[in-house]
C-alpha cells in the first residue's frame, strides 16, 4: 500500500493502479494500491526543521517548491522531448507535463508524468531508517528521473533539474558565494551565505542561513552540471545548452539573477527500455545544535566523518539503501494495515517522515545520539517536553534509542542546579539554541508552567521505554528527579489547580480531568519503574496511591454517559487521550466499561472531520484523536474514529504539511503545521504487543 492519486480529480474512489518501476536504481515492483485524491502537502526532502522541502499543490509542477514554513526553496525541473520543452517540477517557462500518479510511501514519493509518448518517473528518496541512526541522520536525499518511451517510437529526451540557492538562506537579500568540486567521480555544486554565522539565529519562522545546500551528480552518460543564474537559465531552456563554467560573478544577495545548482541530461534516442539518472541533493550544516553553549555536530560526524566521505559513502550505498527503504515500507504498512486497517495506515505514511524532519540528531560530546524537537510554528521551542510526549509512540516503536536520546538532555537539565522547580522543564530552550527553559517563567518563576503536565509526561514516557526494554536502568540514573515529580504529582496531581496542559492553546482550566488522568497513570507508571529496580516499598506505596485516587477520579468525573471535562463542570465532556497509557502499559488502573463508555460518546460526537478536542469548541487535535480511538476494544469502533481524520486529510483546504490543530467542521487549520506531534499517529501499533516488540527490537545498534 502506498498513498497513490491520479490527477483526474473525480470523487474519491477505491481503485488499483500498478506503478511500473524501471531501471537499474528502481528494484522491485510496486504492488496494486488504492489510489486517494490528493494529501495537504507532499513531502520532497524532509530531513530536519532546516532542510524540509515540501510540494504544496496537487500536482508537482503547480506551484514552486518550499519549505515547511511556506517560503519558496525552488527546485525545478523540466524535460526536451524531440524539440519541445515542458516542465515537470516547479513553475515558469514551458508547458506543465501531465501528471497521471503520485505515490507516497515511508522513504520515497514518486511522480509519474506523461507527455510527447515519454513517460518521466521523478522519485524523491530519503533513507528514513529509524533504526540504524548512521543512516537516518545523513543529510541526503536521492533524486531519480527514469524516461521510457510508451507509444512504440524513439524520441530525443533532455532533462534539466535545478536547485535554488534559496536552500541556503532565510530571505533573498542575504548575500550568498558557491562553487563547484571533485569528490570521487562525482560533481558536486554548493552554495550558501558568505557570512556564515553558524547557530546564531534562533526562532519559529526561521530557514538556515548557514551551512552549504550541495547538488552531487555521479557520472554518468549525458549529464552536464554548471552553477548559473537564472537569466542563464533562460537561455539555456531556449536552446538547450548549459554553460560549460560556472558563473563567477559573486558574492551578491541570492535575489539577484539567482544562482541555480543546474544539472542537465541529455538521453538521447529513448525507446521503450527505461532509462535513469540520479542525484544526491544534501545539507551540510557544519553544527547543528547548541546544547548549553557547546556546539555539537550532527550524529553522522561524531566519528570525525566529512561531508566529502559522506556524499562518497552515501553515493557507494545507494543502491543497497533503495533495497533496505523499500523492504522497510513494504513491512511498515503492512503492519500498520493490520493494526488499524487501510485508512489508519495511510494516515501514518503521511505522518512518518513529518515526524522525523521535526528532529533533528546530534552526537554528545561523548559521540551518545542526543534529539532534539523543534516546535515548528508553535513557539519554536527545542526539545519541549509535551512535543515529546504526543510524537513518543513513533519513536517507542520504531527505535526506543531515538525517545532515550529526547529524554536525556530533559533529564540532565532538571539534575542541574539552575532548575530548582519540583517538577519536571517544559523545554530546553529556543531552537537550535538549547541552553535552558525560555517557556512560561522560564527557570525564575512558576508562572505559566505546566508542573502537572510535563512531570507526568517524563514519568509515562520512562515507564514506556522501560516496558519495552524490559528494564529500568536509564530511568534509575535519575531517580532522584522521578522521586521529586512523583511526590508532586501525588500531592497536586488528582484535582489539579488552575494550570495549561499540552493543550495550551485552550488556555488555563482547573479541575482538568483529563490532566488528572495523567497524573494517576504516571504515579502508577512510577510505582512500575520502581518495582523494576527492586524499590518494593515505593513500588507498593506509590501503587496503592494510584489505585485510590482512580476511585476518586470516577467519582469526580462521572457525568450521565460520560465524563466531565473539569470536575466542577457537569454538562461538559473532553477527549479523554490520556487514558491510552493505561491499556498501552498494561496498567488496568481504570475499568474497562470507563473506556468503552468513552468511545460509545466519542463516536456520537464527531463532525465532518473528527472528533472535537472538548465541548468548548469544533476545533481538535490530530494526535489525540488517534488516542482516543486506540481505546476503541473492536477494529470498527476504531476505524469509524479514524475515518474522519482521514477525509480531513484528504480535503483539507489549508495546504501545508500536516496541521495536527484544525477545525473538525470545514477542516481548516486552526494554527501549527509540520510538527513531529502526529507521531502520535502510531500509538495504536503499540496497543498491539507482538508489532510493538517486534519493530522495537529492531534497531541497528551503531558505535
């Protein structure tokens, strides 16, 4: 199963389309697949909050390419077919090809086009492998272009793809310098600022502006690659030629005739047998983040690699990676297929590689992966706790390392001096910049935190990650701060005060019931985490806590057919999400007909496009209602939860990458986009104990 459209545009349909895959880089044969009519955003190159390229239309030549925040990263792309130009990718000069297909798997998105009896197949594939972090933190992305004649003749075919150098600036008027190298047989082009002022700018609405966008094309037959402006551009699409030099004439601002990493193929006769080449487009960074004012490099530098052995590496690797995605997709859906059924799975194809580019992996100073969230057009925050919390199922199924590795620079701070609140940070800081909590009272006051919230999110997501490794170890390394925030929880955690929970954006509320349910499952989760390190007497204090305030939260709760949002608010109701831990983990704390009383509500409830958030407003949260419905005991409870999230993101009017805040009546955004929250997609995989131990156990382990 792939997420498939036509371009046909006719009411959604179940039909089956077969996507021939040809030449040598394109193995296996992608099987029949539903098709759906479009999603909000296609992801390109999505690899870290920096380097995310997204299509924002239908088709990939309606509208030029950008990034997750809006602003245009051009890539472009047209094809000479016996003398007649057309365009593939982007916008400008020449007539759109046709686009017939668009598939959309874990690692790869695929365009097939038509026109002048060729067919060009444009793949985009990143090695989005969670569990081997060599890979996944590799800034490359592999573009193919396969042309095949398919009317029976022989046609002359050039092809001609660029890659803007607003890939390496945040606004046009930053000055820019570039040129081109040798590494191995390949040409690699580059560009970017000539200031290069590394991890100085921090904020939401931000591109980097340092490092350099590189271009590397392995040799091959008819490939020509040249840095021009895009004046030449223009005369080159008229006849067909690229300048055998690059443009020289720099630095100057990236507005100015703006400089294009260009490469162009000239296919010669093409027939009825495939033909392909292939490109790397990459991002070297230089350093990624900065962690309490020490630069640290992205994860695949930490052994002393450079970018040059890199690009030879993963050019050497390519054939074999395309192998390793495509099993991986193959296995993923089918497993996710079975979990929740069809529309379920192609939810969570859309959502795999968001997650992951909402991240972005560094290695300590000691070379142990650290990962950092970014909160893309939230706050800009790095490493928030409650971003964490929604996208943990992605990462406890796919690779516990990755939630290990976002959990321990949280951990670290709250041991530190400087945090001297009994409950657990909100957030490290501004991205790229970790150096302590800039959210609420920061570390001076209590104003505006969330004590309740994220206390009880660190302690669920220790117990989770213990679960599946079957051991405590890494939580028992900061027991001191789990002892803090369970003896919070048990004090303030049953009727919590007026505070924000994750759900900020609804603003303050006291008596949160749902909160509430955090809190209990959290103390339970820490009465588990100290049974599994032989605390038998904190394990059985803290359980029976747990077990008496459940009683009291029904008692509270309790509202007719359902339960309350607050506790002194009856006529009121909310998703009850939190409650997905206590069948996750296995806890039983709750009683099973609270949860099926829940859904049978739910399900009464919902709008055109989901379930709202609460009874204050039609407004609703993607990941949560992936939650609530992972409460749901039979697969068609679930599936009917599920089935308006998925016309949501089928007929969203707000075209960006995924908006996990919208509007359940007009599905319409509401705020936010691009986060790594819709992770939480895949909660339901871990409500299905053989799936979630057998991907978990699967990680590559690196040194």
């Amino acid at each position: 199963m792939q997420i498939r459209s036509t371009m046909t545009f006719a009411p959604l349909r179940r039909l089956a389309i077969a996507v021939l895959s040809t030449g040598a880089c394109m193995t296996g044969v992608h099987a029949q697949e539903p098709v759906l009519t479009r999603t909000p955003a296609t992801p390109l190159v999505a690899q870290d909050p920096y380097f995310s390229i997204w299509s924002f239309s239908d088709a990939l030549n309606d509208q030029p390419t950008r990034h997750w925040t809006g602003s245009e990263q051009q890539m472009s792309g047209w094809i000479r077919v016996d003398g007649k130009l057309m365009r593939f990718l982007g916008t400008g000069r020449g007539e759109a090809m046709r686009q017939v297909s668009r598939a959309l798997t874990p690692t790869r998105t695929i365009y097939d086009f038509e026109a002048g009896g060729i067919r060009l197949t444009a793949t985009f594939f990143t090695p989005a492998l969670p569990q081997d972090l060599d890979v996944l933190s590799r800034p490359v992305t592999y573009l193919s272009w396969t042309v095949q004649a398919t009317d029976g003749g022989r046609h002359k075919v050039q092809l001609l793809f660029d890659a803007s150098a607003q890939l390496a600036v945040d606004n046009d008027q930053q000055s820019i310098v570039w040129g081109t190298s040798r590494v191995g047989d390949m040409a690699v082009m580059r560009v970017g600022t000539d200031t290069q002022q590394v991890l100085q700018k921090v904020g939401d609405n931000l591109r980097i502006d340092w490092g350099w966008a590189q271009l590397a094309v392995p040799r091959q037959a008819g490939t020509t690659t040249a840095i021009i402006g895009e004046r030449e551009r223009g005369i080159m699409l008229d006849k067909g030629v690229v300048p055998q030099a690059d443009d020289l004439a720099m630095p100057r601002l990236a507005h100015q005739n703006r400089p294009l990493m260009t490469l162009q193929v000239d296919f010669g006769d093409v027939g009825a047998r495939a033909d392909t080449r292939r490109a790397l487009l990459a991002y070297d960074d230089i350093d990624s983040i900065e962690y309490f004012k020490r630069r640290l490099p992205a994860y695949w530098r930490r052994n002393g690699m450079t970018m040059a052995t890199l690009l030879q590496t993963a050019e050497n690797e390519e054939s074999a990676l395309r192998r390793r995605g495509e099993a991986f997709d193959r296995e993923l859906i089918g497993d996710l297929e079975k979990a929740g059924g069809r529309k379920y799975a192609e939810l969570a194809v859309l959502a795999f590689r968001q997650t992951l580019a909402a991240n972005k992996l560094v290695a300590d100073i000691d070379g142990r992966p650290l990962y950092f969230s970014k909160e893309n057009f939230s706050n800009g925050c790095i490493g928030t706790v409650d971003i964490t919390y929604p996208s943990s199922p992605f990462f406890l199924l796919l690779n516990p390392d990755l939630l290990e590795a976002q959990l321990r620079p949280i951990l670290d701070y709250a041991a530190m001096p400087r945090w001297r609140f009994p409950f657990a940070p909100h957030d490290l800081g501004t991205y790229p910049q970790a150096n302590g909590q800039v959210y609420g009272g920061g570390e001076t006051s209590e104003d505006d935190q969330m004590p309740v919230e994220e206390s009880g999110n660190m302690i669920l997501m220790l117990d989770a990650l213990a679960k599946i490794r079957g051991n405590a170890d890494f939580a028992g390394r900061y027991w001191p701060q789990l002892q803090r925030w369970a003896s919070y929880l048990r004090e303030n955690g049953l009727n919590p005060e007026n505070q924000l929970s994750t759900d900020d954006f609804a603003g303050h509320l006291a008596h949160n019931a749902n909160l509430s349910i955090k809190a209990i499952s959290a103390l339970d989760g820490y009465a588990d985490l100290a049974r599994m390190l032989g605390k038998k007497d904190e394990a059985t204090r803290y359980r029976a806590t747990a077990h008496q305030m459940v009683g009291k939260w029904l008692a509270m709760a309790k509202d007719g057919d359902h339960t309350k949002l607050a506790f002194d608010a009856p006529g009121t109701w909310s998703q009850k999400y939190n409650l997905a831990w206590d069948k996750v983990l296995g806890h039983d704390l709750f009683p099973k007909t609270l949860l099926r009383d829940e859904v049978r509500f739910y399900l009464k409830h919902q709008q055109t496009y989901g379930l709202p958030l609460d009874s204050r407003k039609t407004y609703t949260k993607l990941d949560w209602i992936i939650w609530s419905a992972t409460l749901a005991e039979d697969k068609a409870a679930f599936e009917d939860l599920i089935a308006p999230v998925h016309r949501y993101m089928q007929e969203s009017p707000s075209r960006v990458p995924l908006s996990d805040w919208y509007e359940t009546t007009d599905g319409k955004q509401v705020g936010f986009q691009a986060r790594s929250v819709v992770g939480g997609v895949y909660m339901k995989m871990l409500a299905t104990p053989g799936i979630w131990t057998k991907w978990a156990g699967a990680s590559v382990k690196t040194k």
